[in-house]
C-alpha cells in the first residue's frame, strides 16, 4: 500500500475505517459515557472536569437523559456516534444502552463505534448484539509487547463487527507500537490508529515530567509524535495504519462537526462562517419584550429576524440589521460569534455602541464586519 499524506497532517497506509471517514465529514456525535477508567494512562486527555466523573456528555453537552442524546444527535443531522469515556466498559449496562437507544432510535445505517481497554469477547459479543458497528481498543503503553495475553484473537475471530486498536505515538516508542501492530494485524485485527500525542490541562504535569514539549506554533501537539507514527507506518507499509493528527482532530474533524450543527439548527438571523460558528446580533435591554416591540415598530424589523432568548436574558437579532443601526439604539448591543453547541460557548464580541447608564455615551461607532459567509472574526481551533 502506499503512504498517503493529507493537508490535515494526517496520513494512511489503506483506506480509513468507516468510523473516520464519518468523523472526517463531522457526522459523528460524540457520546462520552463516563469518566470511570482506572487504567492511569500519564498520557490521557480527558479534561479535569470529565476525568473520573460518572457523568455523560452528547458533544460538548451534559446528557441528563435518552431525549439528550437523541436530540444532540438530531441537532447535528448525525451519521453515527463514537461512544468514549474514561472506559465504557466500566459501565456495560449503561454503554449497552445507549448502544441500543441509538441503533433503534436511527435505524440500521447508524454507525455506532466504540473505544474500550477491556479486550474482552464477552463484552464484544454484548456489544455487537446490541448494535455495535465497530470496537476500538485502546491497551495502555504497558501492554503493547504482550498483546498475546488477552483476547484479542478470540474476539476478531468470533465477531463480525470491525475490529482496530487505537493508541497514542509516543515519541520514541516505534519498537513497542511496531510490535503491537504486528501481533494485532496477525490476530485479526481490521486497522489501528495512531493519534498524535497532544498537551491537555489533566495530562500537562506528567509529560512534562517525562521530558515531552510542544511541537510549536499554536499547536499542542508533542513534537516527535508524528515522526514516530510515520516511521512506524513506513516499516509496515502492507498493513493498514492511519495517523490521526492533532490539526485533523480539530481543523477538520471539530470544524466540519460544528459547521454540520450550525447548519442544521441555525435560525432566519444565524449567520454561518467558515469555522462553523454562529454570528448574531444581540441587545440588552431592561424589558426584551419592549426591545423587540421597539426594534419592530421603529426599524420594521421583520419577526423571523428577531427574538428573545429567555435562558439568557437577551434579544437576538440578525447581526447585518443591528450593524446598520447599532450605533442608533438606547440599548447594550453587541455582535458576538459563539459556538453552535448546546452551551453556546462565546468567542468574541464586537460592541455596536458604547452605553453608559442607559444612555448613549457616543454615536457612530463603526465596526465594519463581513457577512458574506466568512467571519471576520476568527476562532483558533486549527
């Protein structure tokens, strides 16, 4: 096979599994199930908050209940869930579940994958019965030179879903990843993946401590990951081997999940840019009823183009009428950029006047912004 290279920085030996190729399109929920894990990976990204917690997220959003997930899974148009933790298999009942949930909720063409360090053929026979598509395992460092010991054989003999082993290329580490790839491709194994190392608020103190650094740049990726993942690629170039890179990850899998979002649950006055991110125009105002009633009556906006945003106290309005007459208005009003997910993280905000008081402190402030599909405002996840 030959080494192909992408823009992204990602590469592969043979074609991607079907779980990435949907996670490339950005049609993949991500559903963790919980942060339980006890495996201690000094490498693990898992974020403090979510790290150990019994707690479950659809995308960036807590999921209370079934409804949460199905509608995560609907707001996004999804193709498929990736179902992570911590370890799913600390709670089978759960992860069982859900499995379930989505297979009977989207039908067979939902692809359902899952990421595990239990190599168990009970739990992956469990699995597939409820409607798993495809099981990822994930053996921690210490295991890659004695995969014979656990039951990877009997389960990629025994299942028909596919089977792959997904790690982190540890800088310096291409004898145990080679050996570990030779030993799961001979005992059936479908693909592995090879995720460039990265820097996270919860991993940052043991990598440092093993003398790993940046690679540079706005990246925090671990410079020498790639090399490793690529070189071991290059010693089994027959085998079938992506290298999933820190810019894949966010650049093109994150960017093409929230502009997939944005699309499907943007409003009349949502104004998409290319990283995926809503623009919107928003007033402050004592009474947001009044506002509206005011924009309405004094600028003939049309209603489809505004509203009121209860949970947060505010008026919503198409971003390209408020540019137009911000520097006008007796209100607190803004242009902001905010993700498209369930928490609406903000990014940036651009004041359309300056209020002091509740009275106009000057007039003709003049932001220019472009709305012709591309913010001018940028948000940093590539």
């Amino acid at each position: 096979m030959t080494l192909q290279t992408f823009e992204s920085g990602s590469a592969a030996n043979g074609r991607l599994a079907k779980g990435c190729e949907l996670c490339a399109k950005g049609a993949k929920m991500v559903l963790f199930a919980t942060g339980r894990c006890g495996a201690g990976c000094f490498y693990c990204p898992v974020s403090k908050e979510r790290m150990n917690a019994d707690a479950v997220y659809a995308n960036e959003g807590r999921a209370y209940s079934d409804d949460d997930v199905i509608l995560e899974a609907e707001a996004m148009d999804a193709l498929g869930a990736g179902i992570t933790g911590g370890d799913p298999s600390r709670d089978m009942d759960r992860t069982l579940h859900y499995v379930r949930l989505l297979r009977e909720h989207f039908g067979r063409r939902f692809h359902i994958h899952m990421y595990t360090m239990a190599i168990s053929l009970e739990n992956a026979l469990a699995l597939q019965e409820a409607g798993l598509n495809e099981i990822r395992y994930h053996p921690p460092e210490r295991m890659w030179t004695s995969m014979q010991d656990t039951e990877l054989s009997e389960v990629a003999g025994k299942v028909r879903m596919d089977v792959g082993i997904e790690v982190p290329a540890l800088p310096g580490s291409e004898e145990g990843l080679v050996a570990l790839a030779e030993y799961a491709f001979s005992a059936g194994a479908d693909f592995m993946n090879l995720n460039e190392l990265e820097f996270s608020e919860s991993n940052w103190v043991m990598m440092k401590e093993r003398g790993y650094e940046v690679r540079g740049g706005l990246s925090a990726a671990i410079g020498g990951s790639e090399e490793t993942a690529l070189a071991v690629m290059r010693l089994l170039p027959d085998r079938r081997i992506h290298f999933c890179s820190s810019h894949f990850k966010d650049g093109v899998q994150l960017r093409n999940r929230l502009k997939r979002r944005a699309e499907n649950t943007a409003r009349p006055y949502d104004v998409v840019t290319d990283d995926g991110t809503f623009l919107r125009g928003i007033i402050y105002a004592d009474d947001c009823g009044e506002a509206v009633r005011f924009m309405r009556e004094e600028y003939d906006v049309p209603a489809k183009l505004i509203s009121v945003d209860h949970d947060r106290d505010r008026v919503e309005i198409a971003p390209w009428i408020l540019e137009e007459v911000g520097s006008e208005l007796p209100f607190k009003c803004y242009i902001v950029e905010e993700y498209p997910t369930r928490d609406r993280l903000e990014v940036e905000r651009t004041p359309m006047n300056r209020m002091e008081n509740g009275r106009r402190a000057s007039k003709g402030f003049d932001t220019p912004l472009n709305f012709g599909g591309q913010s001018t405002l940028r948000l940093c996840i590539s």
